[in-house]
C-alpha cells in the first residue's frame, strides 16, 4: 500500500450502504452528467436520439470513472481450509 | 411471419442484455431494486422500443437481479439488495460453518423454484382478476390514496407517514402548476417521468446535498478501506440440477413460500420474505438444516413475489397496485407520452403476448444466470469488488436523473427535482416508504383538485 493510499485509509464515508471517498465522489457525479446531459444536448434534436446519445454518455461516464477510480474495497482470496 | 421471427428476436436480445447487465448490478452492493430497475426501464420506454420487447427485457432483469444480489450475501455477509437483506443471518450461519457456496447454491436454486412456480400461477390469478380490472380502474385515484394509507398504516411511523400524504401531494401539483404557470410545459403535459425518479432517488439526493455541509461531513463517521476475503473453491462440473441441489423438504419449502408469494402480489416483499421465512423454519431445530432451508425458501419468495408484482397488476389492471410494480416496474405503467395509465403495456399487449414476453424473458435469464451463478460466483463478485467503484454507479443514476429532468421541463426541472428528492429522502429517512410516495404521486392531481 502507497502512502497516498494510507492516508485516504480513514476519510471514507458510507452512502447508500457502500464506502466512498468524497473527492472520487465529486469527480464522478461531475464526469457522469457532463456525458449524460452532454450527450443528450448535443445530438440533433429528433427524438429519441437525443435519449439514445444521452444513455451512450451514460455508460462512457460509468466506464471512465471505473477506470480511473479505484472501489474503496481490499479484495483477496483466502485458501480452503 | 417474418416480422414475428425479428420481434422475437430482439426480445431475446433484450433479454441477454437485461440478463448481464443486471447480473453485474445485482452483485454489487446495496443497489435498491427501484432505485436501479426503475431509470434504466423509464429510458428504455421513453426511447420507444416494442412494447413486448421492454416487458421481456424487464422480466430478465429482476429475474437476474433477484438471482445474483443474494451472491454477494452468501460470500460475504453484504447484502446485494434491500430484498437480500432479511437472508443475511441466515447466510451468515453457513459462512460461519464454512459453507458460502452452499449458501449459493441453494439460493440460485430457491429463485428457480420461485420462478417456476410464479410465472404459471400469476397468469392465472391475473386472469382470475381480470373481469374486475375494469371497474378497479374506474376507480384508480380512490384505489391509490387507499394504496398510499394501507401502506401507510403498515410502516412503523405510520402517523407521520399518513400525515405526509397530503404536504407531499401538495408539492407535486405546486411544481406542476407552477410550470404551467410559467410556460416551461405546455398545459396538457404533466411532469411525471422526473419526479418519479426524485422519488427513487431521494435518500441519495438527500445525502449528497448534506455533504455540502461541512459540518455535518465532520461529524460523519470516517471509515478505511473495506475488507473482503473469499475462500477459493474449486469450480462445479456439469450442468447444475436445482432439483438435486435443493433436498425434497427444501423443494417443498420454497414452492409453499413462493405460492404465498404470488397471492401476496400486493404486500411489501421484504415484508412478506421476513414473515413467511421465519415462520417456515423456526421449528428446524438444527443451525445448517435451518439456515439452508431458510435461504432456499426466502429466494423464492423473492423471485415469486416479484414477477408476480409485475405481472398480475400488468396483465389484469393495468395500473401499478404493487410495491414492485409501482416501483422497480413503474415504468411499464406510466411514461408519458409513451405510456399513460389509460394506454399502456395492459391495453398495447394481448394475453398471448404476455405469455410469450414473460417466457422468453424468465427462460433466458433463469438459464444464463443460474448457470453462470453456480459456475462462477466466485469470479463475478471478485470481479465487482475489484473493479466497480461505489462512486461509478451513484454518477450513473445521477446522471439519468439529471438527464430526464432536463427532458421533462429544461434547467428549472432540475430543481424542481432536488426539492422533490430532498423532501421524498427526507420522509424516506423518517420510515416513510416508497410505496406510500409512489401511490400519492399518482393521487396526486385528483387529490389537490378535491381541495377547490
């Protein structure tokens, strides 16, 4: 573990039952509407491509913040006993 | 011929994508059913894909999502949904005794069960209902303030939850008028689609804005990284038999909860799953036995009870008279232009249309996920745990919301929005649930209109 790592060790905060760490947090919620809502204002105005261009932002944003945000869960596996 | 050959298959097209994406949401943790059924549905419909290709769609997604949030349960103690959460306990006696994929297996096999059971017995009973449909929904704005004090009165702050009803109605036709008022929505168009996902997502719209709060961030507990540890196993060979993973009593056991299940399409599931869970087993006197017949039966009862909230009110009455029909499948009643609830998937479809939707979605979902359920558990939820983070699903569904917000009525919409996330995860938190706010959205109009 880095020490940038051991610092954030206690600054997560529960919302909707899971951790988060607040900064992450913010640069999420900004990404995903800025590509949903980007998405949806951007597309000619016929509808429903507006929607369709608006789900496609949807799920970049989604994809991008799981690439460059990491879960605030350790993970490993433990042999049979 | 040939149309009905492409419609089915994109029905089955549907029905994988639903089946893997909410396979992935399903395990991770602490996804409410509504909060990630409900926007990804209301887009589907507003997009304006075939009717009978959104109800297949949707059958495969609760089927998987009912199916894979009792994963993360079983391997570690986390509840995948609300749904999931009365199974914990009972999960946790196998994990004690080093039997996760018991836990597993047994579950998967109790939502098979589940399905087999609900999807006959709920055609039937919706076509046992149907005679009286019409005159139910003659009747529907009496029906859901009804709807909405029932559940009330069943909620623990019922008090408070019956004094919201009328405030909360009051603010819905505020923002309606105040829109018409201004010009932003034309007179005969009423918001619908935005304030419901408000609703839905209120508790998370009320706990972000409070975080703009320094002091109530101080004063939130801090917390480090979660831990999570698996035991490997090795894989399973062959083709799994629910039939033979599940004992005869268990098999007996979860089809007598899922048939309790289907009758009570109406009540609360979570409510149902605790009740009749524990009444079924408490007399087993042995912790393993008890515990694998409790986690068997209660997946069932799940299963059941959702694909019959669904289905009867659908098929039957056409408007939402279930907490999973009036929240996860919300949608599939109300999205206007698209559906209203006097032209919806009740009146587009036809019965022979609801049998294939419902077939084709349950036999591709149960197949796929109760498979790869069985195969691969493990591999999946390390695969959430590791890559997925928290803060990635919550920008998805803000996103959405922020989209069909725009859409329903431009930028003040947006606000309009928060005020009614805050003030619906405000009485979410004081134990007023969904089901008592969804029913009051619907009452609304007639309700304020009784006023003057």
């Amino acid at each position: 573990m880095s020490i940038k790592d051991q610092n954030k060790d206690v600054e997560n905060i529960e919302v909707w039952e899971d951790l988060v760490h607040i900064r992450d947090l913010v640069i999420c919620l900004v990404i995903c509407s800025l590509t949903t809502l980007g998405g949806y204002l951007i597309a000619p105005n016929e509808p429903p491509t507006p929607l369709i261009v608006g789900l496609i932002g949807a799920v970049v944003g989604f994809i991008l913040c799981s690439i460059i945000i990491k879960p605030k869960r350790t993970f490993r596996y433990e042999e049979e006993k | 011929m040939e149309m009905d050959l492409v419609l089915i298959l994109h029905m089955i097209i549907a029905s994988l994508a639903g089946t893997v994406l909410y396979t992935l949401i399903g395990i991770a943790p602490g996804t409410d059913e509504t909060a990630v059924l409900a926007p990804v549905t209301m887009v589907m419909v507003l997009t304006g894909f075939e009717p009978i290709v959104i109800l297949t769609f949707f059958i495969s997604a609760i089927i998987a999502k009912k199916l894979t949030d009792s994963i993360p349960v079983a391997i570690a103690g986390i509840p995948g949904g609300v749904m999931s959460a009365p199974m914990v306990e009972h999960a946790m006696v196998l994990k004690k005794h080093g039997m996760p994929e018991v836990s597993i297996r047994k579950m998967a096999s109790g939502s098979v069960i589940g399905t087999i059971v609900a999807v006959p017995l709920s055609l039937l009973l919706a076509n046992f209902i149907l005679p009286f449909g019409d005159t139910l929904s003659q009747y529907a704005n009496q029906v859901f303030l009804g709807g909405a004090v029932f559940l009330a009165l069943m909620t623990k702050s019922r008090w408070f939850a019956l004094l919201s009803i009328l405030p909360f109605a009051f603010l819905i036709q505020g923002l309606r008028n105040f829109y018409w008022e201004i010009g932003v929505v034309p007179e005969d168009t009423t918001v619908f689609t935005s304030f419901f996902l408000g609703i839905t997502l209120g508790p998370v719209i009320l706990k972000l804005v409070e975080l703009l709060n320094r002091k109530v961030r101080d004063r939130l507990p801090r917390y480090g990284i979660k831990e999570i540890i698996l035991t490997k196993r090795t894989p399973e060979k062959g083709f799994p038999n629910p039939f033979k993973i599940l004992t005869k009593k268990e098999v007996g056991t979860s089809s007598i909860a899922s048939f309790f299940g289907v009758l009570t399409f109406f009540m609360s599931p979570v409510g149902m799953t605790i009740f009749l869970g524990e009444t079924l087993t408490s007399r087993i006197k042995e912790p393993i036995k008890r515990a694998s017949r409790a986690v068997s039966s209660m997946d069932g009862l799940t299963n059941a009870a959702y694909i019959s909230g669904t289905l009867i009110p659908l098929i039957a009455i056409g408007l939402p008279l279930s907490p999973t029909a009036i929240g996860p499948g919300g949608a599939l009643f109300n999205a206007p232009p698209v559906f209203t609830p006097e032209n919806n998937i009740h009146h587009m479809l036809s019965m022979g249309d609801f049998v294939l939707a419902t077939i084709i979605g349950s036999v591709v979902a149960i197949s796929i996920t109760f498979y790869i359920t069985i195969k691969y558990a493990q591999q999946i939820c390390a695969f959430v745990f590791r890559y997925i983070p928290h803060e990635a699903m919550l920008g998805l569904f803000i996103g959405l919301v922020l989209m069909l917000s725009y859409m329903d009525a431009g930028i003040l919409n947006i606000f309009g929005v928060i005020l009614v996330g805050l003030v619906a995860g405000f009485l979410h938190r004081k134990g007023v649930n969904y089901g008592v706010q969804f029913m009051t959205l619907y009452a609304a109009p007639w309700l304020v209109s009784l006023f003057f």
